[in-house]
C-alpha cells in the first residue's frame, strides 16, 4: 500500500507521455486528495527501462503488459485498499474513515502537526463526498 498526503493511493492504469513517446496500461497509484500520480512502485524501474528504449528506436507508442510478465502486473494491486473500478463514493468513504481513525491515534499522540494535515486531508475528502452526494441527486 502507497501513501500520499497521509491518504492511501488507488491503484489503476493509465497512459504517459516520456519524452515523445506514449506508453499505455502503465500501472499506476493515484492519490485521491491532491491527485499525484506516480509510477507503481514495483514496476518503475522496468517502466524507466521500456521508457528509455522506446525513445531511442523513435517509437510514438508503446504498449506497457507486452513487455512486462503479467503475473507481476496481476499482483500489483493487491495490496492497494482501493482501485479504479470501484464506486468513487465508497472510495472516498473508506478513505474518511482511515483519515478519522488516524486522527484519533494523532490527537493520542498529541501530534498537532500530523493532526492538522489530517483535518486539512479530512476538509477536502469531505467536500469530495459533498459534490459526489450532489452530482447522485441530481441524477
């Protein structure tokens, strides 16, 4: 499991851009409260390798499972707490409510730094949850 901002990433795929080329189905974890995206951990140094070398031939696109064991892709996300696929709400829900049990060890460690960038990750999921409960609503 990766974390940003305190919040555990999402595990998905997705495209990026090296240099001028595009390689596609890279696996990837997304922070849900100030969205960073980075490469899996697991995979970067095979990523940075196939990167490298599709530059080099001048490839425009390349496809990241054909050079990789999908074995490996498989149980990437296995240890993630969220993934894509699921219902956003229940995403954002899940990460509430790690937020607020973490809060609860900050406050008994009287951590008030740690404390305020929960409340701070706390403000933003909530208001997250707002827009999504909204965009329901109005369907």
């Amino acid at each position: 499991m990766s974390f940003c901002c305190g919040a555990s990433m999402i595990g998905t795929k997705g495209t990026l851009k090296h240099m001028r080329t595009w390689i596609h189905h890279v696996p990837l974890l997304f922070c849900p409260v100030c969205h960073r995206v980075e490469v899996h951990y697991l995979v970067h140094s095979e990523y940075e390798m196939l990167a490298e070398y599709a530059h080099a031939d001048g490839a425009a696109e390349v496809d990241f499972p054909e050079y990789i064991d999908n074995k490996k892709i498989d149980e990437l996300f296995e240890n993630c707490t969220n993934h894509e696929g699921e219902d956003p709400l229940q995403v954002i829900t899940n990460q509430i409510d790690m937020s607020l049990d973490l809060l609860l060890i900050a406050k008994q460690l009287q951590d008030e730094e740690w404390e305020a960038q929960l409340k701070k990750r706390l403000n933003v999921l909530s208001d997250r949850k707002a827009k999504l409960l909204e965009k329901r609503a109005m369907r």
